[in-house]
C-alpha cells in the first residue's frame, strides 16, 4: 500500500481509461449521477478512438466545489483497467497521482515512477462476485466511497440502473458495490487519502446534458420538427437525441442516404412549412455546400449544426478542432449573407440553437451552430434550463392572389409563405429569379435580387449576440475566445490573476456584433486562442474590424486545450502577475 | 374549374420549337384538370436542365432546386403536408446521373410522389453530351467515339426496387401519355413514368420515329401486378413497352410511417412547440 496520504481539496480530477468495451461509459454514468447527487459539481469529458472496440479511451470526471466544467491535464485519480491504458495517460501522471489499478492487468516491469499505485485485484474481486462483469460496479462503488458519497446510495442507484434485470444480478452488483466501498473506507482510515470537497445539497436538483443534448434540446424549444441528417462523429448525437423525442415532440426524423439528401430535404422542409436542420460533420458538411448556397438563393430558412473535427478529409474523425469556422463562413457559391452561432456553455448551445431557427426564419437564411466533439461529448450539471423567455415564433404569412415570394422590400425580407396555406402560389428557384421567383436572365433584375438580399446583413448585424466580457473593463490586454474555449480560457485566466488583463468570448462570430470594433479598440494587446492552425476567427476579426490581432494561441493536435496548458501558454506569452 | 387553370399566359419558353417537352406540358396540364388538382394543392418540383424548367411554364407552387435534387425535398415537401399534390419532374440527366442516389432511395422511402423523367438520351441545355440512358455507340462531342457503355436502365432498376408505380410513356403520343400521367398521380405511393422524347437540337438519331420503330404498348392481358413479368418486359431486347409496366399497391408511404399525423395533427405552419413537455424533458435530465 502507498506511503503518504494525499489530500485533494475542492477539485479533483477522476480519469477512468480502458480500451473500447470494457465498460467505461457505465462506470462513468454510474459516478456522475452519484457524485451530482451528493451534492458535487461535477464535469465529464472524454476522449476516444475511431473504433468499437480495443484501443485506449478515457473519461475525465471533474468533481470540484464549485462549478468547473473544463478540461485538466492534472490526474488526482486514475482507474486504468489496462497496461495500454496507463501509458495512454502517462504524460498526465504525477506522484501526487492515486491509481487505483489491478497490478495483474496492468503488466508492469517494475512500479519505478508510479508511488501513487495502489493494488485493486479488480478481476478476483469481480469473478468471486460472480463474473468479470462485476468489475465496474466494484470501481463504481470504490470511487464513489473515497468522496463519501453514502453507501445506500450508492445500492440504490445500482438497484435503478439494474432494475430490469434478473433479482441475482441485482443482488450482485450491490454486493460487487459494497466490496469496493469497503475498500475504499480502508484507504481513508489508513490515511492514503482524503478528499475535501463542500457539498451543496441542492446540486443534486441539477440536470446532468451534454452539448448534444443541449443542442436537441433547443432544437426542441424552437419547435423542431424535420431533422434529416447522415450519420458522422461527432454530430451524430444531436440526431440520436432527436430521433428519441420524435414520436413525443412530432418531429420528423429522416437518416437520408447521403448528405446532399440531407441538406436538400431540410430545404424542402422549410419550404413547406416545417423548422427543419440536419446536424453534420467535416466531410459531410463539404457535401452539403450546395445547399447552403441553395438557401442563399432561394432565401430558404436553414439550420445546420455542424460539430467540427480536425480535417483536411477523414482526418481524425472522433478527435476535436476549430477549424471549419472559414468552411462556414465561406461555404457556397456567390454571395449572400448568413449567421454563425458558436456556444461556449452548455445553456448557450441550447439557447442559440433555439435561437437559431427563429433568426433563421425570420431572415431566410443558413444559420449555422458551430460546436466542436470536445463540446458535444462534454458534460456538466447546471441548475436548468430556461428557454421560456422567448418563445420560438413563426414567420410565415398567409398568401393571397397577388402573392410574390420574393416582393422587393427595404429590409429585404419579403414576407415568406407556404403552399397550400392561402390563395397565393409559393414559387421558389435556384436560378436567379423575379420577384415572383420565376427564372429570369435580366440583368437588372439580378442587382435587384443581390441586392435584397445582402440588405438583411444589416438587420442581422445589429440583432446579432453580443460578444461577452470577463475581467474589469478598463484592460489592457484582451484575450479572445470563441466557442467551445469559453470555460477554459475563462478558467486560466484567472489563474493568471491579472486585473489589466479581460477575456472577450464571442458566441455569434460572424456577422460580429457591432461593439466588437470598441472592445477590440481599447486594448492595447489582443490574444486569439483557437483550435485550429490557421488563426481562423483572428483573420475574420482582421477583416471586419482593422485591429491588429498581436499574438495567437492555437491548438491543432486534436485535443482540447487543457487548463493548466493554456494557463502556461498565457504565462508566457503575456508574462505573470506583476 | 377551368381546363387554363394551369396556363402562365404570356410568357417567354425556352425550349426549342418543336421538343418534345411542349407535349409533356400539355398532357400534365391535362391530367392535372381531369384530376381536378388546384394550382394552390400543386407543389411542382424540379432540379436542373431544360426539362426541369417545367415548373416555370404552368401555374403551381414551385421549388425549383438543384442539379440532380428533386427528390429529396419532393419527399421532405410531401411528408411535412401530405394534403399536397407533389410532382418531381426533371430529364434523365437530372433523376438518372446526377442524383441517382435520391432515386433508388426514393424507391426506398416510397413517398405518394409522382416522379416525372423527361428521357431523351442526351444532354440538351449542356448542348449535346450522352446521359446516362444514351445508346451505345451514340457520338457525341465529348464521348468521340461513340457511348462505350451500356445505357441505364430506369425500368429495369425501379422494378428490381420495387418501386410502387412504374411506366413508359412516349411523347409523341399525347392520349397514352396523359391517360399514364392520370394514373400515376392517383397511385398511391412513389410512381416512376419515364417519357421517351427525341431531341430535336442534339440527338439525331433517337427521333420520333426511332421511337415509334422501337416501342410497343402492353396489351390488356398484362398484368402489372407480377413482379416477375414485370421485370422481362423492363430488360427484354428490341422494343420497348410503353404502358404501365408494374405496380404494387400494398407498400406503406414514406409519409404514413412517420409519427407526426396522429395526435400532433394539423399542417406544420400552425404547430408551435410544446413547452410544457419540453420542461418535462429537461426535468426527467435531473436524475433524481
């Protein structure tokens, strides 16, 4: 057993790392819900491979005292179920590192570096309860127990989880619970560790989404009810979210045979009279470029969510990137405007996404929520969501004989009818067209209609969500951020501890807000960090607003910044606290 | 009702004088008023080429999308208001090359959807090239020595799918062609109608009486009913049969195994979102 006690406060970060199926989702659930309901905060991300089984996955639970919810490289807690799963995470273990492992199964030379190992004969354990199945419940029960989560519910929960199965295998995975709960009350009382985290009991009031859900979930508030979509990680849970509320919510739910359908459905969709979008990825978005330029044209509502995934081709399909912010800012042909919405928070990425299908349908245009895999597979408890306060309204009209769906207007929106709902008929094109969206080759008309059309930016832009400002407002350096970064940036700095020092978040990129120009104006540094290798949002900043961006930030391995990562990279860059 | 309901007045066509389409319009029109289908319940679908202008030259709803992508918002259209009559319409270029996909799959999804292909062998509004349903040997400016492969199939590959309405009709035969037109869009369910029609400006050997030389209609003793059958006809050697060649009326609609018209009912446009259950949703994510 381990030689010195290590006491962790406040903040402790739980990995738990195994290859594909061996059942690290089920542990995961387990201790979320658990330490949610004992009255932690707590914060789940994870990482994995492009493949159903084997491999090296893991999940980072953070449970902290207050609200958290971003990225540690730092591991207080290790649970490797495997020797490939150790190395997996070597970088991130110190001494200070408890790994509570099955030494068997790790297949180890020596033990040299690794004090904080702790012998778990996990598989005896489990097959003494009665097979190796037992072996996450026992872990389950063990981590649970070192936060002093309460053993009866700790059972309780199990008996939840399990109830559909047979009375014996209910009996034995609260006695696998209870083994590793009695283990761990060993390593508390022999002074191995102690953790001291405050409860606050209404946390386990809390709803536990992930960034999926929060999308589906504000897809539902918008009134949702078309998604068609081709399935690609890591946008295909936004479509697995929706497609278990369809039959409750009357959503149609369609997994097209390829994107181009995808896209072109939602457009149809729209155009008689539903709120549709289609939720892709990288390469598939590349397929539905035509209909975002379709939308342009036709002035078709569109809403399109697209998590990233670091590219160029299949690149790495189940990792994460920043790096389509151009691909949607610059997707289709010609010219016409469009919106892109990037949340950073688990409420925002339901409230935009919600938002979302009403500026879409209001302005007839593609608006884009753009999340990342880090966001969509993270997780974290927030009091609720709130998505009453504006209600999800429609734009369409009723048409009457003299109807023109592309009517020249000074905002340049015309009034958007359906067929079938009144006198009028509903014509819409892809070729340039009149004002009653006949196909026309006169050049006059052609200004007219580009023209419109770029007119609604203008309403856009000032309906647009404005950027968000942490620190005192009287900075000299401004950090830039965007998107999923939001609780990471926020976290490092401050740790940075700088009062001349203010993180700007933008959760609209593009088109900017109109205060971005003075914000950007006053500071006499500005820093953009974003994860990608281009500086994508740094140029689109450039060019809309004349500032000089003076230093970036940027990652493009795949990988989320990691708090103590980017708390470094500021250090260097912007130096300490004077 | 009026048999002009769908006329467009005055307006500039621009199709060659003496193509085929002209025809096809007419028989459409025609079918339309005798199914006493209103220009407002009319949802006119099309991709892109010269036949997929048809939309533009009678009076219906329109949408007018991509090369190659009538299909899916034709399907997407009919599920979201079934009350619809919807008609995508495009040239074999369109429906058979570049979106191919969309008709096996809308094959697939079956949805009460009539599927209009102006079939005349060739490219016209890219002035000449072959189509997927060119013959073999046919020269064109890009394939110079002549179509090396074998044409696509239409018929053959919508009975192998089991397409629910399948026909041929001819141009040049304006009764047939609209008595066809009628009984497609009254199936119930996805209906293919291929409509041979020569190209006046680019394909010179396919003509009229090409057509005429190499189609023959079924008689009364066929039964499209049997798969089997139907299938000889769509792959047999020298002439083609005009007529309707297969059907199978027993297939659900695209439309009927969605779980959107039951107690949620009424036309989208009017639907709002229930936040009563949405609460019930977020609350039922608090794990307690």
């Amino acid at each position: 057993m381990g030689k010195k006690t290590r006491k962790i406060k406040d903040d402790v970060s739980l990995v738990i790392c195994g290859s594909a199926g061996q059942g690290i989702q089920t542990v995961e659930t387990i201790l979320t819900q658990l330490l949610k309901r004992a009255g932690f905060h707590v914060f789940g991300t994870k990482e994995y491979m492009s493949r159903v089984r084997g491999g090296s996955n893991s999940t980072g639970i953070r449970v902290s005292s207050t609200s958290r919810p971003s990225l540690l490289d730092r591991i207080d807690i290790l649970v490797p179920l495997d020797g490939k799963a150790l190395k997996h995470v070597q970088t991130r273990i110190s001494d200070d590192t408890l790994i509570l492992a099955d030494k068997e199964h790790l297949g180890l030379a020596d033990e040299k570096g690794l004090p904080g190992l702790i012998d778990i004969p996990f598989s005896q354990l489990a097959s003494d309860m009665g097979g190796a199945i037992y072996a996450n419940s026992i872990a389950a029960g063990l981590v649970a127990q070192l936060f002093g989560v309460d053993r009866e519910e700790v059972f309780l929960f199990l008996d939840q989880l399990f109830s559909k199965k047979k009375p014996e295998i209910i009996e034995n995975n609260r006695k696998a619970a209870a083994k590793g709960c009695e283990i761990a009350q060993g390593l508390v009382d022999s002074g191995e560790i102690f953790i001291d985290i405050q409860r606050q009991p209404h946390i386990a009031e809390d709803i536990l989404i992930n960034g999926a859900e929060a999308v589906g979930i504000g897809a539902v508030a918008a009134g949702c009810n078309f998604v068609s979509s081709y399935p690609m990680s890591p946008s295909t849970g936004v479509l697995v979210f929706l497609s278990g509320q369809a039959e409750k919510f009357g959503i149609i739910s369609e997994q097209a045979e390829d994107e181009i359908s995808a896209v072109n459905m939602m457009l149809g969709a729209w155009y008689a009279g539903a709120r549709a979008m289609v939720t892709t990825s990288g390469g598939g978005f590349a397929l539905m470029e035509e209909g975002v330029s379709l939308a342009g044209v036709m002035e078709s509502p569109a809403v399109i969510h697209l998590a990233q995934r670091p590219g160029p081709g299949t690149g790495l399909p189940t990792r994460t990137a920043q790096g389509d912010l151009e691909l949607a800012l610059y997707s289709g042909h010609g010219d016409f405007p469009r919106i892109i919405l990037a949340p950073g928070r688990i409420e925002d990425a339901a409230i935009l996404t919600r938002d979302a299908f009403t500026l879409a349908d209001k302005f007839q245009v593609p608006v884009f929520i753009l999340t990342d895999q880090y966001f969509i597979d993270s997780y974290y408890n927030i009091p609720s969501l709130d998505l009453q306060d504006k209600k999800a309204e429609s734009a369409i009209v009723e048409t009457d004989g003299d109807y023109r769906r592309y009517r020249i207007t000074e905002n340049g929106i015309s009034p958007r009818g359906v067929p079938g709902y009144g006198n009028g008929l509903v014509v819409t094109d892809s070729d340039e067209h009149d004002e009653d969206g006949h196909i026309t080759e006169d050049l006059h008309v052609r200004v007219a209609m580009v023209d419109k059309r770029k007119r609604k930016l203008d309403d856009m832009e000032k309906e647009a969500f404005p950027p968000e400002l942490i620190g005192k407002d009287d900075y000299e350096t401004l950090l830039i951020g965007w998107g999923s970064t939001y609780p990471i940036i926020r976290e490092a700095w401050s740790i940075l501890d700088r009062d001349d020092v203010a993180f700007l978040h933008f959760r609209q990129v593009y088109p900017l807000h109109p205060d971005t120009s003075a914000y950007l104006k006053k500071a006499k540094k500005r820093i953009v960090i974003e994860g990608n290798s281009d500086a994508q949002f740094a140029t689109l900043l450039r060019l809309q607003t004349d500032h000089e961006i003076h230093e970036t930030i940027l990652k493009y391995n795949g990988a989320q910044f990691s708090v103590e990562e980017l708390a470094g990279r500021l250090e260097t860059t912007i130096g300490k606290k004077e | 009702m009026e048999p002009d309901i769908f006329d467009m007045g005055e307006i500039d066509i621009a199709w060659c004088p003496g193509c085929g389409n002209f025809a096809i319009l007419k028989a459409l029109k025609a079918a339309l008023f005798e199914l006493e289908i209103t220009p407002q319940n009319l949802v006119m679908v099309s991709g892109i080429g010269q036949a997929a202008k048809i939309p533009h030259y009678l009076r219906a709803n329109v949408f007018n999308g991509l090369h190659g992508r009538a299909l899916p918002p034709a399907t997407a259209i009919k599920a979201v208001n079934p009350a619809l009559t919807v008609i995508a319409e495009s040239g074999d270029g369109d429906m058979y090359g570049e979106g191919g996909n969309h008709l096996i799959n809308a094959m697939r999804r079956n949805p009460d959807i009539t599927n209009v292909v102006h079939n005349n062998m060739v490219y016209g509004l890219t002035k000449g090239q072959a189509s997927p349903t060119s013959r073999m040997g046919f020269k064109t400016p890009v394939q110079v020595r002549g179509v090396a492969v074998e044409p696509f199939n239409p018929i053959a590959v919508a009975v192998a799918m089991d397409a629910s309405f399948v026909a041929r009709a001819f141009a040049g035969d304006f009764k047939e062609m609209k008595a066809i037109l009628i009984k497609a869009v009254s199936h119930h369910g996805y209906a293919l109608v291929d409509i041979l029609q020569p190209c006046i400006s680019f394909n010179k050997l396919n003509t009229y009486d090409w057509f005429k030389e190499h189609t023959y209609y079924l008689d009364d003793a066929y039964d499209p009913t049997d798969r089997a059958a139907a299938f000889n006809v769509a792959v047999e050697e020298g002439k083609m049969a005009l007529g309707v060649i297969y059907r199978n009326s027993d297939r659900p609609c695209f439309e009927e195994t969605t779980t959107v018209f039951g107690d949620n009912g009424g036309p989208f446009y009017t639907r709002q979102p229930d936040l009563e259950k949405l609460n019930g949703l977020i609350d039922s994510r608090r794990g307690t």
